[in-house]
C-alpha cells in the first residue's frame, strides 16, 4: 500500500464497531467492556495512523503492539483470540506477514512459528493433491482464481456461477463445475481474512486471498 492508501485502510478499520458476536467469536459482551477493548484497539490504531512513512516498519509496528497486549492479559481467552485477529489485520495493512512468535508468545506461552510452517506445507501438499486430481478445465479455472483479490471474490464468484448454493454468516459456497455440486467452491470470512476453499471430491485446495 502507499501511505494514502494505508491512512484509509486504518480510517475503516477504526470506523469498525469492534468485538460484536461474529461466527469465530460468540461472545455477548458488556458494553461497557465492548467499548473499552474497542478504545484501546482503535487507539492503537490512530498511533500508528501517525508514523511517518519512513517509520512504518515491521520493528516499530510490533513494538507499538506489545503496551495494548499487556492491557489484554487479564480478559477472557475468546476476547484476546479476537483482539489477536485485530493485530493480524493491522499487520497486513503495513505488509507485516509474520510476528516471529510475538502474538503466540503473548497467547500461548511458546513460539509457534515452527508448528505453523510445518501446518503451511501440509496445507501445500494437500493443495498439490488437489490440483493433480483437476481437470484441464478446472485447473485453467483456479489460473482465473488466483489472480483474484479479497475484495473482489465474492463479485467474481458471483459473475462465474451466479447466487451461492449457500449464504451463511462468515461463508458462502457455489456450485463450481459440477451440477451434483461434487465441485464446491466456498469464501469463508474470519476476523477481515478471507479464503478460498475449492472441494473436489476427497480432496481439497485452500489459499487465503
């Protein structure tokens, strides 16, 4: 993102309304709760909606985090998973795309980053395994697929097959290539991450847009 872009990705994220029940997160909280948690996120967000451009660095980001990490420790474990979702979104508005354990550190006592590189090439073996069960046709499909972004799945999806065989809250799922919907193509939404998930058979290829 440029930084234009990046004050107006922060401008809509502290314009959310923050920790209300979601499919990942069912929690009905007091509201006098809700808007503190909320104050302190937003806050942080404003912090570093005024970093200079040229202090808008992966160092100076995480740092910014750790004080708002500390006023989370005593809350209940669902509303620090959700207040970790928040940071990963912050992250990807600066291009961050590791903490180096700093968010599993601080949730779960140990650095996790081992255990999800090794959850990453699995997921990319399945994948491998999905795409040679594939079709000619399918797989110059998932061409088309790839060079979507978040925020033009769901328009796309709709432009190729139409309605959703199914809309829930956090997902929906079309009906891809076959009619006895064997071909499931699904958006699962959680905490501003979308993925792709395309069901063939057994099999399964997953990508997070």
């Amino acid at each position: 993102m440029t930084p234009d872009d990046r004050r107006l990705a922060l401008d809509r994220f502290i314009a959310k309304k923050k920790f209300v029940k979601e499919p990942f997160y069912l929690v009905d909280l007091d509201e006098a709760d809700r808007l503190k948690y909320e104050a302190w996120v937003n806050q942080l967000a404003r912090s570093l909606r005024q970093l200079a451009p040229a202090r808008q660095i992966k160092p100076v980001v995480l740092g910014m985090f750790k004080p708002v990490m500390k006023k989370f420790e005593n809350t209940e474990g669902e509303d620090q998973d959700r207040f970790l979702g928040y940071l990963v979104e912050l992250m990807e508005i600066f291009g961050i795309e590791s903490s180096d354990g700093l968010l599993s550190k601080w949730r779960y006592g140990h650095d996790m980053t081992e255990e999800m590189k090794a959850r990453d090439a699995q997921t990319q073996a399945l994948n491998a395994q999905a795409l040679a069960a594939m079709t000619p046709d399918e797989r110059a499909l998932l061409e088309r697929l790839h060079a979507m972004t978040k925020a033009e799945a769901e328009e796309m999806l709709r432009s190729l097959f139409g309605a959703p065989v199914f809309e829930g809250e956090g997902g929906k799922m079309w009906s891809a290539t076959a009619t006895d919907r064997s071909s499931i193509l699904s958006l699962l939404e959680r905490w501003g991450a979308v993925f792709l998930i395309w069901k063939i058979g057994e099999l399964t290829y997953f990508r997070r847009l």
